[in-house]
C-alpha cells in the first residue's frame, strides 16, 4: 500500500523502493520524463487488455508484438529506475545508463519494428540481427542483476553457458551444443526463448492486476482493510496480532508484493503487536506469514498463478477454485497460531471496547453473515435473470443496478465518519465495526466486478481485470464529489483529488511491474535453454535416480530445491524454472507408480514452496523488512517464522495424495461441507501440534493422539484403501460403453503400457476428464483429445490431439490400454472422519479434566 510506504521511515522506504519499484528517485526533467514513461506504459497496458482495440479497428496488436512493447518499456524503465550499485548516484541517471536504457529498448522493440522483415527469414539470423540479440540478452541480464539480483542473473548466464557449451559438458549434461546464431535466434528471435510464455502472461494479465492493486490503494481500499480490521478484531486479546492477519489476507486478494504489504501493514500492527505482548521476534515473523501467505489468497494471487493458465491450460477461475480452500485454510491456521500466543502468554486486549452479551454477539453477527449472503445470492439470481430475459439489453440493466448500488453505498458512506488513515500507536481507540464496514463499502464493488467477471462470466484474466479497473477509475474520480454532495459541502475542488489519485495509482502499477517484467523475461532464456537443449528429458532420468521411484521422496526433493533457489530468485522465476522441469516429472513417476497426480496440484506445490523463499533466512527480503520495523535479528524471526509456515508447509504434500483439499472431485454440497469442515478441523489441530498447545500444554502421548486425527481428518482415503480397493479392473474391450456410462465431468483411469523412446518398457496408470453426458463412448474420449482403436480384444492408443486433455494427462501415441479402473463400491472413506473427531474430543477432555484438578478452569 504505497499511501501507508509514505508514513514509513526513509530506510524502510529505500527498502521497498529498492525490492518493488528501484530505488532512484531523480528530480527535474528525468523524474518528469521517468514518470512520463511509466504512465504511458500502463495507458498502452490498460489498452491492451481492452476490447477497444477491435472495437475501434486500431492499434490491434499480436502477442509476440505487444510482448515487444512490453519488454521496451521494461528494460528502458530498469535502469533509469535502477542505479547499477549501492555507490551509484541516486538523484540523478548517468550517461551509461541512458544509453543502456536506450539500447535495450530498442532490442527490446527490435521484433516489433522488424516484424515483417524477420517473419521473412525465420532461423536465418543476419548481422544485424545477431547484434541486437546479442546486446538485449546481455543488457537483459544486467537489468534482471539491478532490478531482480545477482541470483537470477547468474542463473539465466548459467543456462546460457550450457546451451553452448553442451559437446564440453559431462555425459549425463552433454548434448550437440547451440551457435551463437541458432542461441540468439532461439532465444531473442522467436517466442521460444525471452518472448516465451512467462513474457506472454506478463503482458497480458499480470500487469493489469498490479494496476489494479496499485489503483484500489491508492482509492483508500487498502486502509479500509486495515480499519475494518481493527474494529473488528483490535480489542481481542491478541487483537493487532489477527488484525495483521485478516487485514494481510484482505489485501493479499488485490496486492502481490510481500515486501510492500510487511512494510505498509506492519509499521502499525508491528509495534501494537510488541505492546500487546508478543515481543519484537514473533511480531515479525507474525506480519511475515500474514504478508507472504497474501500471494496465494485469490481471487488475485501472486504474479506465477496467471502463469499456470498457460502451463496447466485450465482458466483462471479454475486455479481460483482450486487454490482456494488451501490459501484459508493457511490464514486460519496462522490466526489460531496468534490466538494460541495469546493464550499462552496471558495476554490482555490493548483496546477496550464496551462489552457485550454474547447472545447480542452471535445474533449480529449472524445478522450481518446471513445477511451478505442473501444480499450476494440475490444479485447473483437477479443478474443471471436480467441476462437470460433482456438478451443483448441485459448489460445496460446491470450497469444501471451496480450505478444503483454504488450510490447507496457512497450515501452510507457520507453518513459515517471518515476513516482514519492511520493507526495510533501509542493511544490506540477502538472503533465500530459497522459504521467502518459501512464508510468504505464502495469499495467492494471494483472487487466484486473482477470476481464476478473471472468466476461467472468466466472472460480471460485480462479482460476481467480491465472491468474492474474501469469501474475503479470511475470510483476514485467520483467518490469525494458523492461524498461531498451528500454531505451538503462544496464539490468543486473534489474533482481534481481524484483524477490526481488515478495518474498516481497508473504510475505505481508501471513502477511495481519492473521487477516482474524483468523476471519473466528472463524466465525465457531458462525455458529457452531447456527447450533448445533437451534438459527436460534428463530431469525425468535424474530425479527418478534420486527418488528411487519413491514419491514421497521426490516430493521432498523438489520442495528443496524450490527453497534453495527461493533464497535469491523471486517467486514467479522459482515457479517457471521448477514447474518447467520438475512438473512433468512428477507427473510421469507418479503414474509410474500407480498414483494419478492432478498437474494443477503439482504446479500449486511448486508455487507454495517457491513463496516460501520470501521467509526462510538468510535471504529473505520480506523478513528482513519485518525486523527492521521490530528492530530485532531477521535471522531469528526469520526461524520464528519458518516455525509459522509449517501449517502451510504440509498442505501440499496433502493435496497431492488427497485432491480434495483442492476441490477436485467433490461430488455435491454435502461432500462440500464434510470435506471443508474435516480439513478446517484438521488445521486447526495440526497448529495446535506444532504450538504444543491445544487447551493446556501438550503431554507427548496428546501429541501423538492429536496426530493420528490430523491424519484421519487430511488424508481418510489412506485407511480406506487399506480395507478396500478404491478402482476395480475393467478389461480394456469394454473402454467405450464405461466412457458412455461416465457422470459428467468424470474421470476415467486406464492402465497403459509402452516402450519409451530410450527403449524402456514402462507402465503407467492415467487418468482422463471427460465432459458432458449423453454421447457415445468414442465421441466422448474424441472430443477428450484421444482416440482409441480397438484390435479384438486389445486397445491401442491412435491419435492424440495437441494441447489435448488426453495430451495433457499422459497418454502416449501407439501404446496399449492394458486394463480400465472403474470406481468400485464401498463405503465413503469419510467416515474415518469420525474417530479423529472422537480422539480430538478425547483429547479436549482430557485436558480440561486436568485444568480442572489444578484449579486453572
């Protein structure tokens, strides 16, 4: 929240500007020209994601071009916004430095200026073509070394090494090499390399969604988290400890910058946190979690979640939906952490608000939570039913209806106090929760609009994205003026506050997407060196030796090295590298083993521990700038806060061997209900374990009974497969009439077997997703991507269509079907919930039974 950064110290500030934004800051003409820049990158950016480009039959632009402008303005912004070491001047941009940023803009444009003279001589580079790769990948490199740091840099000249160096390399590394002709083509002329997919995304929806972050702060949105927050929880015991987590989980759905979110949030919670009683260590490891935890809450997660549209080729409102239960169950488990402290430290609450009668409490409160409900259920019901009888009219009436709302909630909003824009520190004073929650109510409307769009509508990410930024503009232009109209004061010099907040928020969003921008081209020349040299291949052969085939063990290794290289490369470049290589490699082994791993779930392992790295000491930059606000050892609450992340930690293992915890194959709204509530239960717990607390301090058998709960809870299907089989066999004849009987939307497991292309005979358990009902068995598994010829009473694989869900999900051209696994009848595996809820009650009770013998109950 770039506001609350300004209230911050000047170290605190050059922190965050060096991590999120580069850390010159000249004045005069260059800061006029560098401010220019930016808004007219994200004018062009905005634009782009538009429809009015064909709309109007102007400035239509492809994606490998719009990824040239995009990289333009990038490389030119990096090194006037970044200086090229801590001794270089920060008030001024020395000649160097213009023309780098003159030159890699313009090898940055290169194929947008020379587009149809490139597309005439594709993989036949001439000089000129050669110097200006040549000189972008190395400015490129130097950008990503100021703007991103000396890990990732080294890491992309490493794979620039390898690719040509692959005749001189070890045998399990060797391959026949690459030119310097055939590496810059590949990596800098083509979308094989820098213009690749990370770049794509970059353009296309990551930076609308940092636009949209940047322009709802700078609206007031990310302090109304903050207060509504406050009221509602600042006078619990350990109240600033949950406002830091609730108010982090609220704007970690709009902002994916950790560094910016601990400093923004934590020069308030932070100190309140040290004089409630956690002391300086915990109340930054405390922010930390809550800050770093923002890039996996959806709707808008971090930077590397748009990525997956492309790598898992599934829409956004699916990873959404998928990502969802995981990312609360973490911030439930970290509130329970801090509720715990609390406990245990005896804590008493820093703000005193007139109590009420619990009834009081629970009837409000269940007031307000039915009434949301209601009120979200009926606008859904009412939109849906404008659409189905207005037709082509049905978008007038719901921008009549959202006018509507947004007036009612601006006149509320008038009528209550203004917000504070701050916290004070020293006096905190509580507030009420409904008068906050009703003065900024119109802030919800811009988010609605971009979930309403991603999850309803289901349109692109972009094109959600720049609804709900346009319905923000006309928010941040408007809402002083309502405000002052209803209020019966002036408005005519509210206009121009508003307008000012819109060019601002425009300028943060380009200054916040440098860094990114950066990162994911040079994302490009790492795929593009696995692309040219085959690495991909040899990973399978490497971690399978590593392995042993042993899943589990795979899993660990992969969560290693998304640690390891999260300690100097960010989050989005951890999650290309690692799910380009390791991904399918889980996959393949894993169907190897006989376990079908849902790629979305390997892709969300990669992401949660590639986010990690913003933690674990000694490098992490979000923990860093926790200590520095707490004034304590980073390394110590750097492990402090390591301690915190295990609830997180474990949760993608859990995924992996039980998907549900994703949402995947949760049949009705009961199964919903049992599934959310066992897993909630089970956090709930497992934090407990790891606090050794639970009603009373934990006794080393109530450890261990607690853990077989947690177990029964996360993962019931592991003891129901021990008393019955899940699948039984089906032969492979009867593959068409089992595709015509599946439900909709089911999934259909084979077996097949084949010689690899290393001549090696491999079986491997599959799983495909097919779509609706009613077809013929070969129709449904065609329109799958996959079709199968029988031979008497054996079935062999044909044709796969690319970019399939049957290409997707493993199957290999020319191999048999050995046997179908059908869903076979037995009991549900979730009544094993019941005796972890019974050994959890056993514990509780027992617990208590002691506090009550000591006299503490």
């Amino acid at each position: 929240m770039a506001s609350d950064i300004e209230k911050a110290s000047s170290e605190l500030q050059q922190l965050v500007a060096d991590a999120d934004t580069g850390g010159r800051k000249p004045g005069g003409a260059t800061g006029m020209l560098i401010f220019a820049v930016a808004l007219a990158w994200a004018l062009f950016q905005f634009w782009y994601a538009s429809p009015l480009p064909f709309v109007l039959r102007f400035g239509v632009l492809n994606d490998t071009e719009a990824r040239a402008v995009h990289l333009a303005f990038a490389m030119f912004l990096s090194f006037l916004a970044w200086p090229a070491s801590r001794r270089s001047p920060r008030d001024h941009v020395p000649l160097l430095d213009w023309v780098f940023a003159l030159a890699g803009a313009f090898a940055g444009a290169y194929l947008l200026l020379f587009y149809t003279e490139l597309s005439t001589r594709p993989g036949q580079p001439n000089l000129m073509d050669v110097v200006v790769a040549t000189a972008g990948m190395v400015l490129l490199l130097e950008a990503t070394r100021r703007a991103v740091g000396w890990p990732m840099a080294v890491l992309a000249a490493l794979f620039i090494f390898y690719a040509m160096a692959g005749p001189y390399m070890p045998e399990v590394l060797q391959h026949k090499g690459a030119s310097l002709n055939r590496l810059v083509s590949h990596m800098w002329l083509t979308t094989e390399g820098v213009y690749g997919i990370a770049l794509g995304v970059s353009t296309g929806a990551i930076f609308v969604y940092v636009l949209f972050g940047a322009l709802l702060d700078k609206a007031g949105g990310g302090n109304y988290m903050m207060q509504v927050s406050f009221a509602a929880l600042g006078h619990l015991r350990g109240g600033p400890a949950k406002v830091a987590v609730v108010s982090s989980a609220l704007n970690g759905m709009i902002s994916g910058s950790s560094v910016s979110n601990v400093v923004s949030g934590g020069i308030f919670t932070i100190p309140l946190m040290k004089k409630a009683g956690y002391g300086g260590v915990k109340a930054g490891a405390i922010e930390t979690m809550s800050s770093v935890n923002g890039q996996i809450m959806p709707p808008v997660m971090g930077a590397a979640a748009f990525l997956m549209v492309e790598y898992v080729g599934i829409p956004y409102s699916d990873i959404v939906k998928h990502a969802l239960l995981p990312a609360v169950l973490s911030y439930i488990g970290l509130f329970y952490i801090v509720h715990l402290e609390a406990v245990k430290m005896g804590m008493n609450p820093i703000v005193q608000r007139e109590p009420k009668p619990w009834r009081v409490r629970v009837v409000r409160n269940g007031l307000g939570l039915s009434g949301s409900i209601i009120v979200v259920a009926a606008l859904y019901y009412l939109f849906e039913a404008m659409k189905q009888w207005l037709g082509a009219g049905a978008g007038w009436a719901i921008g009549a209806t959202v006018s509507a709302l947004y007036l009612y909630a601006i006149r509320e909003a008038a009528r209550a106090p203004d917000l504070p824009q701050d916290i004070d520190i020293d006096n905190p004073k509580p507030l009420d929760t409904w008068p906050t929650v009703k003065a900024g109510l119109h802030f919800l409307l811009p988010i609605g609009t971009l979930i309403w769009c991603l999850m309803v509508e289901e349109m692109s990410p972009s094109l959600s994205a720049f609804w709900a930024i346009t319905v923000l503009i006309v928010l941040m232009v408007t809402q002083h003026p309502l405000v002052a109209f209803f209020r019966k004061t002036p408005v005519a010099g509210s206009w121009r506050g508003g307008w000012s907040d819109v060019v601002a928020g425009f300028h943060d969003g380009s200054r916040n997407m440098i860094g990114i921008g950066i990162a994911t081209a040079t994302a490009g020349i790492i795929v593009g060196g696995i692309t040219l040299t085959g690495l991909g291949l040899r990973m399978t052969e490497f971690v399978e030796f590593v392995s042993q085939g042993n899943v589990m063990i795979m899993l660990l290794f992969i969560a290693f090295v998304c640690l390891v290289l999260g300690l100097g490369v960010p989050t989005t470049a951890n999650y290309v590298l690692v799910a380009t290589l390791m991904a399918p490699v889980v996959v393949e082994l894993g169907a190897q083993s006989g376990l079908i791993i849902p790629l979305i779930a390997v892709h969300l392992f990669v992401f949660y521990y590639g986010i990690m790295g913003d933690i674990t000491p000694p490098v992490g930059l979000a923990t860093f700038a926790a200590a520095a606000i707490s004034g304590e050892d980073p390394i110590k609450t750097g492990v402090q806060g390591a301690l915190y992340a295990l609830r997180t930690v474990i949760l993608p293992f859990i995924w992996i061997f039980n998907s549900q915890l994703l949402l995947i194959d949760v049949d009705g709204a009961g199964e919903l209900v049992r599934v959310v509530a066992a897993c909630t239960i089970a956090m709930l717990v497992f934090t407990a374990i790891t606090m050794n607390w639970f009603r009373d301090k934990c006794r080393w058998w109530e450890i261990i009974l607690l853990a077989m709960a947690v177990t029964l809870l996360f993962r019931p299907g592991f003891f129901m497969d021990r008393i019955t089989p899940e699948y039984r066999e089906v032969p492979a004849a009867q593959v068409f009439e089992v595709a015509k009987a599946a439900a909709p939307d089911d999934q259909m497991v084979m077996v097949i077997k084949g010689t690899t292309i290393e001549g090696e005979d491999v079986t491997k358990t599959v799983a495909l997703r097919l779509g609706a009902a009613g077809a013929e068995g070969r129709k449904r598994l065609t329109d799958a991507g996959l079709q199968l010829v029988p031979l008497g009473d054996q079935v062999k694989i044909g044709a796969l269509k690319f970019g399939s869900r049957a290409h997707k999900g493993g199957f290999e051209q020319g191999w048999d079907v050995a046997m179908l696994k059908v869903k076979a009848e037995r009991p549900s595996k979730h009544w094993f919930y019941l005796p972890g809820l019974l050994l959890i009650a056993l514990v509780w009770w027992l617990q208590g039974r002691r506090m009550r013998r000591e006299g503490r109950l």
